[in-house]
C-alpha cells in the first residue's frame, strides 16, 4: 500500500524467487497515459532485473480500466502465463463513475482469483488527483507498476509450488 511512510518500489531482488523460466501476461489500459505508460514501464524493468525476457512478457493494451478483467481472463486461459498483472489508473471526477469501474475492476480480479489458477495482479491506481497516481507511478511513492511485478513473480512461484 503506498503511504508516506513506504515506497512502493522498495524491495531486495535477492529474495525474490527466480522468474527466469515464468512468462508473465500483462494487460494495461490506454485510459490516462500519463500514468499507465509509467507503470508498465515499472513492471518492464523489475521484470528486466528479474532476468525475465520481453519474450517472456506479453503485453496487451485495452481501452479503459473496466476492460482489463477480459483481457486478464483472455490472458490467463489462453496464453500459458505464469500469473497475470492488470495496469489501470482511475482518477476520481465529479460523477459516481469512479465508483463503478473501480468496483467492477475490483470484484472482477477477485473473480478470476477466485475461479482459475492463474493470479491476477491488482495494478489499478484509484486516486483522488492526477498528482495522486504520478506519485505512485514512478513519483514520490515509487511505481505501483514494480510492486506489481515483484507480486506477479511471488504469486507464481506460490503457483509453481503447488503444481510440482
């Protein structure tokens, strides 16, 4: 959770799992790209420092938040992934839109948690600003987009476990 008192981004790579052999699924929406595009970059990197290829990654654009629980369950069935991340920023407005996305986008990842054997990573920034969700892509806060990478590698190791 980011909070002034912890940086999304700090973690020690040294105990992470190895993700040398995972293929990981991302789905990132085209809604404020300011923001998104910073976060995929996050996952990009912490993936790159975890020794995972761009081949190993397959990435997906979609065109607003709501529509990142299709493209997760999309990727989780049909591209033997390793674990799933959805990127998306929401940033609260003056209509109760805000609330519906994110609450769909919510319960949908949950869903899919629940129902399959692939993870899904919540990556979705609900803020209040645009200031908000910069600080947590990337900004003072670090980048949602590493938190969910190093996420995505633990959850499929967790994953991994239990298929030997």
């Amino acid at each position: 959770m980011a909070t002034v008192y912890h940086n999304l981004s700090d973690y020690n790579a040294e105990t992470l799992p190895s993700a040398k052999e995972m293929r990981f699924g991302v789905a990132v929406s085209e809604w404020n790209p300011d923001v998104t595009e910073k976060l995929l970059n996050g996952v990009i990197e912490t993936f790159h420092t975890q020794d995972v290829t761009d081949e190993q990654m397959i990435i997906h654009s979609v065109p607003g938040s709501f529509e990142l629980v299709y493209a997760a369950q999309l990727l989780a069935k049909k591209a033997n992934v390793d674990a799933v991340i959805v990127l998306g920023c929401v940033i609260r407005g003056d209509t109760p839109h805000f609330d519906y996305v994110c609450q769909g986008v919510t319960q949908g990842v949950a869903s899919l948690n629940a129902a399959q054997s692939v993870p899904v990573i919540f990556g979705l920034l609900t803020t209040n600003t645009l200031q908000q969700a910069l600080d947590r892509a990337g900004g003072i806060y670090g980048n949602k987009g590493s938190e969910a990478a190093v996420t995505a590698i633990r959850m499929a190791d967790i994953k991994r476990t239990f298929e030997k």
